[in-house]
C-alpha cells in the first residue's frame, strides 16, 4: 500500500486547512467502511488521509429541535437507529439505516458518510430526500445549506468541494399527517450492497414522492400530485399504472448485482410493497 | 520519503501498549503482527466476512478497515481476551459442545460478534441472533450450529 499521512486535526478549521493543502490528494475520514477499503484495494491514491472523529465543533450527537433534528457528522448508524426522536419521527430513516452494512460496519459507519461516499446505492440517502433532509457544508469561509436532493452529481461526486466538509445533517419533523417507507432489493441479508432501493413518502396534501437508488448516477425523486397514490382504495390497475409511470424517470444499468430488467421488474413489486407501508403508515397518523 | 511513524497508545484485553505505527497499518495488522494476537483471523479484508471482529471500546468492529492509528486511545477486547483465568469462556465452550466450529476460521470473529449481541441482549430470540451474527460469514457449519451455540448461553437457553 502506497503511504500516506495520518492527520488528527482538532478543530474544524485546522481540519478545513489541511484539506486545502492537501486538495484532491487528501480524503477526510469517519468511520473508513468505504474510504479504508478503498485505499486498501489501491483505488485511493493519497497523500493524506484526515481523520475527524477528535474534531471537537464537528458533533457526535443528534439534537432534537422543535422543528427539525440534527445528526452531527461523528454520529454512527448504531447511534442513529437506536436514538428515540429518530424512531418516533422518521421510522423509514431507522429502516434504511439499519440495512447498511452489518452491526459491525453500522458500529462504525456514519451518516453523514454513507451520504458523502454518493454512492448511488446508498441506503439512507432516498428516505432522507423523501425527509426532506438537507446538509451544512463548511469551508474555510462560509457555511452553506444544502437540500440533500440537490447535493449528489454522480457516482462518488457531489456539490461539496475537495476542501470542504459536511457537518451537519438536518433533517426537519415532517408535517402530519405523514408516512414513509423505504424497501430494498439484496442478493443475501447483511453485509450487500442494494441492488436497487427505493424510500416513498405521502405528506399532509396527498403527494406521494418515490426516491429510487441504484437505479441511476444519483438518487431520482419523482412524485404522484395528483393524489391518487396515496389512496388505499386505488384500484390496483391505475396504482401499476401511476407506479410505472413513476419508474419510467429511472435508468437502471446491467452490472455485477443485477441485470437492468430485473431491475425494472423489482422495482414495480417493490414499489407496491412500499407504498403499502407508507400508506399505513401516513393512515395511522391520518386516523 | 521515509514513513513517518505515529505513536499511540492501546489497550488491549486489559494490557496497555505504548507502540509505534505506520499510517496505512490496520487494527489487524498491529493485533496480528506487533501483538501477536493472531486469535483475530484476516479474511475477506474489506469489512465484509467478519472474521477480523474485536470489541472496540464496547462495540464490536471489522479491525481489517480501522486504522491503527485510529485506534490510539482506545480498549481493545480480542478473542484471547474473553477466556477466563486460561479457561474458555461459557460461549466458547458452547461452541466446542455444538459443534459450532468446524474449519474454525470464522470462529473467533464468530464468538465475539455473539459476545457482542449477549453483552446488549442476554436473551437474544433466534432472528435475534441471524441478524447479530449477520456480518460474520461461516462456509462450513451452515450457521444452525452456531445459532444454537448462542442460545445455549442465552438466559433461558436451553
């Protein structure tokens, strides 16, 4: 393995110096499940890898506010599932959460992280866009706001640049009634990468929003205005037919998990599943 | 350029290290190599299989993806670890009663991901188990053993 410099920086601006320095050639690390395997695999060609879990402004703790909760970056998945305000508020969010990975992985993987890696096949990523979840992004001079829907470009890119870090996950408390789901396709259980994921959200005016991954570069949000969706007594006809309609918008490719039309099969009977779910979910809020 | 080495200071199974480490050096590496703590198996080496498990201050993680650096300051329980005064412990020995080992190479990361789940429940259900024990992969056993080794150790088990 190629060597590289191990940096521990304390504050969150010595942090976003070193980055500057460094460029393109240095990565920040978290947890290291994806950024460690990477440089392993020789993928990761580093001067400097800078770790930030003793960076004492970047927050390892999630803080419920009377409008929206905020997960600092330090914040691991083990964490996440397990705090009360996350599985009263965002019960999908618990859902993909704890499909990543494996305890071992989610001990040790943060939120922030599966975000930043932009890995289309992210799990928390499509029901954190259904909560409208937006990031903090920091840089030396400013701090910047971003909606999560706008913040993946493609494959391991996003709006953050190479000397900037997010710090923050903001997700707001949905108005109700609100229900949200979010279902996988894998090839075994634990340890496997989505082979698509998909999170569905139906707020207070009868929107239903299906957030698809792995089925693209970047999560794709669609939505059903018209209110039809969120019905349950749809007949099941124009439910497929809205459905399908709504998964037309994806591009799913052929690659080592799946073939492209298995991909758009599954995502036709998963998206029922899921819809289903939210709907009950939205109902039991509803009354 | 030469490798700059990083001090740091571990724990690990209640004896403390003060050792030196080179950046790209795994927790693994350091247990393995410099510990000779070889109990804790290198496998698949990118967190998938489990057989590289330790406790890392009370959680258990994938040592094979944990800088050694990373790991400066912290309490490192490993397989040699769990054994109590030179004997096995209760789920060691469940193991071998099982039959729960057969190559044994998943074994130790196998028993301490299942020390894990009974340290957070002592009385995991079945399911409970299958998904504590789901990122550690066995090619031999088919788990069923293993899944009844834990039970026996669990509160009730039978």
């Amino acid at each position: 393995m190629k060597s590289f410099q191990y940096l521990r920086p304390e504050t969150l601006n010595d942090a976003l110096v070193m980055l500057e320095q460094f460029g393109d050639s240095a990565k920040p690390l978290l947890g290291g499940t994806d950024l460690i395997t990477r440089i392993q695999r020789g993928q990761a060609d580093l001067n400097a890898v800078i770790d930030l879990k003793h960076v004492q402004d970047i927050s390892s703790s999630i803080e419920a506010g009377t409008s929206m909760i905020t997960v600092g970056a330090r914040v691991v998945l083990s964490d996440l599932v397990r705090n009360e305000h996350v599985q009263k508020f965002f019960p999908a969010l618990v859902d993909a959460a704890s499909t990543v990975g494996s305890i071992q992985i989610r001990n040790r993987a943060t939120l922030v992280g599966n975000i930043c890696n932009a890995s289309p096949a992210a799990d928390t990523v499509p029901t954190l866009i259904v909560y409208r979840a937006s990031v903090t992004v920091a840089g030396t001079e400013v701090k910047r706001s971003v909606p999560l829907k706008d913040f993946f470009l493609g494959p391991g890119k996003t709006v953050c640049g190479p000397s900037e870090l997010v710090i923050s996950v903001h997700i707001p408390l949905p108005g109700k009634p609100f229900g949200a789901a979010f279902g996988r396709l894998t090839r075994r259980k634990g340890v496997d990468l989505a082979t698509i994921n998909m999170a569905c959200g139906i707020d207070a005016k009868s929107i239903t929003t299906f957030v698809f991954g792995a089925v693209g570069p970047t999560p794709i949000t669609t939505s059903d205005e018209s209110g039809n969706l969120a019905k349950t007594d749809l007949p099941e006809s124009q439910r497929d037919e809205i459905l399908k309609s709504l998964i037309h918008q994806t591009s799913p490719i052929s690659d080592v998990r799946a073939g492209k039309n298995y991909r758009q099969a599954t995502l036709l009977s998963i998206g029922r599943r899921v819809l289903f779910q939210a709907q009950q979910r939205y109902h039991l809020q509803a009354g | 350029m030469p490798e700059k080495k990083i001090q740091i200071s571990i724990t690990v199974n209640g004896e403390r290290h003060d050792l030196e480490v080179a950046a790209h050096e795994t927790l693994l590496q350091l247990l393995r190599d410099q510990l000779d703590l070889t109990g804790t198996k290198k496998c698949c080496g990118e967190g998938e299989c489990g057989a590289c498990t330790v406790i890392m201050d009370g959680h258990t993680v994938n040592s094979c993806i944990i800088l050694a650096a990373e790991a400066d300051g912290s309490e490192v329980l490993t397989i040699e670890g769990l054994s109590e005064k030179g004997k096995p412990s209760a789920l060691q020995t469940a193991f071998l009663d099982k039959g729960a080992v057969q190559c044994g190479f998943c074994t130790p990361g196998m028993i301490m991901a299942a020390h894990y789940l009974l340290m957070n429940n002592p009385n995991p259900t079945v399911d409970e188990i299958k998904e504590g024990l789901a990122g550690n992969l066995c090619r031999c056993t088919g788990y069923k053993k293993i899944v009844e080794a834990v039970r026996t150790v669990a509160e009730d088990g039978e």
